[in-house]
C-alpha cells in the first residue's frame, strides 16, 4: 500500500521542460541547464496515456508525379531583390518571418510590397500591431505605396485579425508584428512565447486553407536572434533577415531558410527618404572614384551568398603619440586585421606599422568578413606604410595564411567576371585562377612576397621576385 501510494505521488507530482531544447527537470528553474536559455522552462502536466484510433482521409494519397504542382507557382511581389531571395516570389500559402533590429526599414520594405503585390485580382490586408492606421497612412504617402487593393487595418487581437481575413479575402497578408498580437484565450502578455505560438500557429493554419500567403514581421533580440520560441522558426516556411547599419544606406536581406528555394541569395536595398529602393548593381555604393591613385587603398571583390560585390578597402597609418599604438577597424574584422599585420611584418618585413596608429576600413558600411578579402587588406596596409598607391583598376582576391602564402577561394571566376564588368583591367589571385575574362590581365601570386611586387621597386620594402602572370582567355 506504501508503495503504491509513493508511485501515485511520483505520478501526480508537476514536472518542468524546456521549450527549447525539450529538457525536462522535477523543479522550475530560471535558466535551462542543457541548452542555457533564459525563461524557457515551463511546468507541464504528466503524460496521459492515449491511442489515437485511424480516421477519415480529408485526401487520397497520389503518387508523388501525378500530383498538381501549379497551385503552388509562385507570384511576384513587385521587388525584384525581393524575388530573387525568395527565389522567385511568393508561393500561395507560403508564410514568410522577416526579422531584423528595430529602425533598419522592415515595415517600409514591407508596406512597399504590400502595394505592389494588390492588384484587382489579388487583395493585401496590411494589418499593423505597432502604430495607427494614420501614422502607416503617412508612410505610405510618402514612399508612395498607395493602392486601391490594399486593405489597413490595426488590430492586435487575433481573433480580429482572422476576421478581417474572413471580410477582406486577400491573397497576401502582411502581419506588422507578430510580437503585438494575442489571442485572448491563451495567458501570458503580447510577445511572450505562448502568444507568439499561438497567433503563428492561427495564421499558419489560415494560409495553408485559403492559399494565402502571409509575410510576419519579428523582432531581435539584443544578440540579434529572433525572439521568441525557436518553434517559430520551424513553423514558417522562410526565414528572412534585414540587416543594415542605421548609419549607412545599405540594406541586405539574407535567406536563412527557405523550403521554396536556395538560401545562399542576398538582396540588395538602398533606404533614403522617399523609400526603399532595390539595387540591382550595388557595387557603386562601395567605391570611390578618384582621378589618381591615393595610397592605401585596394579594392577586392566579396561574395555575398551568390552575389559578387566590388568594396574598396582603405588604410592610413600615422605616427603614435602614446606608448601602446591604436589598431581601429571599421567594417573589417579586428582579428583579420591584426593577423594581416603580423603576416607583413614577419613574411613581408615590413617593420615600420609596430609603433604607428593603424586605422582600416571599408567604405560604404560593407561588412567584410570572408577571408577573400586577406589580400586586398594586407595590400592596403603595405600601400599605407610605405605611401605607394597600387595601380589603378586593381582588385585583390586571395585568403593569406600565417605563413603568408595566398590561398585559393571560392567563387575566383565569378569575382573576376564581376570585376570586368565595372571595368577592372587587372587583378591579382591565388594559383589556377580557372577562365580569365577577354581584356583582363591576371596575375597568380603564391605567397606575399609576389603580392607586393605590385608596388612600385623604388619604394617596395620587400625582394623583388618574379609574379606568374595568366594570359586573357580567348574570345
């Protein structure tokens, strides 16, 4: 009887798990032992046992080849560098996370969308938590996303939101936040992760049953992930992220998942006062043309996902007036930069950057983070030294290793053919560069001491050595 009464209480007793991870404990605690997440451990009742008996198909299952694939053709948004992250557009049904730091332009790009998306056979409900229907009137005055098929409404009480749906009958809705919208039978506050479960998982199933598709605005946290449970990330079908520096007027909207498409797509966005406005060629922003050669400058050619982009990296080194020198960076990584002045240094002997103030940076707010850009930093920061423009129309594209060999890096032809196209005559590249483009002169280095032969002999502080050159490919 003992016994029986010890496993009854065991039974009854309330047990605890972590929302993210699925971690379960006897007690509640702040902090997820396993998965080391704040607030995710909720109590939850003990497992009853059940049987879920078989029931009616809604369906018959096809095979996979007969089964129609034409409801699923996915539509322009109007924003081509939209598009080309979604890979293609939005496909009915298809529910979309757009996340991003407060004030980057995510409810300007959307409610841009929103516009261009409505038209007399298909309705967008734009329904806004965060502001009044006048203040998003206002925005949309001027960036000029006026349209007569674009339904506002701000509501944020989902039961009112999935009633607009039933009186609007749109073909996209855009959902501005899903952090300010509750549903009045679940506790807890707006933003909070039970809410924000719930009012996905409502509007997820309302757009798989009506074939609408559904852009949801999210927010960040402070080290930049989405808040909110990590089930909402596994319910959407993709996974957008805004970035951009509030300063700068470049934007990048990055495919982190995508079930329609590839995730390795960037698209490109200019944010200015009438708007934002998509890039097809960006590499303008990230340049500066000048009539002669200034030293410490290098251009190099990143990938951002598929796409190439031209980005001059520039250097200035002074003389320091404090015993510890400064090192500052600005779009560059402070490690990569530090590594390089190692490497030009004990491989280049290059001696005079110890004890000067070294300042790097890229322009046009471009973050620089692959290392591609090795050699177009190291090049810079030996221009700066010794006050020796580079040659002009050069681009510099090559990992360098500790050791100071350049390595090779992906993508080489596509950086090469990008850097033709703006007119770039001359490029310096690791070994076995593949097909070169007609006109353009490709020089292999193996190592920097080839590197900086490109500075001028009479001032170049390292051995001259001979550089490999690679014939233009033939028309």
């Amino acid at each position: 009887m003992a016994a029986r009464t010890a496993r009854s209480s065991a039974k009854d007793r309330p047990s605890y798990r972590c929302t993210e991870c699925g971690w379960t404990t006897a007690k509640w605690l702040g902090r997820c032992p396993e998965c080391q997440a704040w607030g995710t451990v909720e109590e939850m009742g003990a497992p009853a046992v059940r049987t879920t008996a078989a029931g009616r198909v809604s369906t018959a299952a096809l095979p996979i080849a007969q089964v129609d694939g034409r409801t699923a053709t996915a539509r322009s948004t109007g924003v081509d560098e939209l598009d080309r992250v979604l890979g293609g557009g939005l496909v009915p049904g298809a529910v979309v996370l757009l996340a991003g730091e407060p004030g980057v332009g995510k409810s300007t790009l959307l409610l841009d969308v929103a516009a261009k998306a409505s038209s007399d056979t298909h309705r967008t409900l734009y329904v806004t938590g965060e502001e009044s229907a006048s203040q998003v009137r206002l925005r949309a005055d001027r960036i000029k996303a006026l349209s007569d098929h674009l339904y506002l409404a701000a509501e944020t009480d989902l039961s009112a939101v999935l009633g607009h749906l039933d009186a609007v009958k749109p073909s996209l809705l855009v959902l501005d936040s899903v952090q300010t919208v509750a549903s009045p039978e679940i506790d807890g506050a707006p933003g909070g992760m039970a809410q924000v479960r719930e009012v996905a998982g409502a509007l997820i199933r309302a757009s798989k049953e009506r074939g609408m598709a559904t852009l949801l605005v999210g927010h960040v946290t402070k080290d930049g992930a989405i808040a909110g449970p990590r089930l909402l990330e596994h319910l959407v079908d993709v996974v957008l992220s805004f970035e951009g520096d509030r300063h700068a007027r470049l934007r990048l909207v990055r495919g982190v998942k995508n079930r329609y498409g590839a995730t390795d797509e960037v698209g490109c966005f200019e944010l200015h006062d009438e708007g934002i406005t998509g890039l097809a060629d960006p590499s303008g922003l990230f340049l500066t043309r000048r009539a002669e050669a200034v030293p410490g400058t290098c251009l190099t050619v990143t990938l951002e996902g598929k796409r190439p982009l031209v980005a001059e990296v520039q250097a200035l080194t002074v003389d320091s007036q404090i015993p510890s020198p400064r090192r500052t960076t600005s779009g560059l990584e402070t490690s990569r930069v530090s590594m390089m002045l190692a490497v030009l240094e004990q491989r280049g002997r290059i001696t005079a950057l110890g004890k000067r103030d070294i300042y790097s940076a890229t322009v046009g707010g471009v973050k620089l983070t692959e290392p591609a850009a090795d050699l177009a930093i190291a090049l810079a920061l030996a221009s700066a030294a010794s006050d020796v423009p580079l040659p002009k129309n050069l681009v510099a594209i090559g990992e360098v290793g500790l050791a100071g060999e350049v390595r090779r890096v992906t993508g080489v032809q596509r950086r090469l053919a990008e850097a033709h196209r703006l007119g770039f005559t001359h490029a310096l590249v690791p070994a076995d560069p593949g097909k070169v483009p007609p006109g353009m002169k490709v020089t292999e280095v193996a190592d920097m001491g080839d590197a900086l032969r490109v500075l001028p002999r009479g001032r170049s502080r390292t051995p001259a050595r001979e550089a490999k050159e690679r014939p233009a490919a033939a028309e």
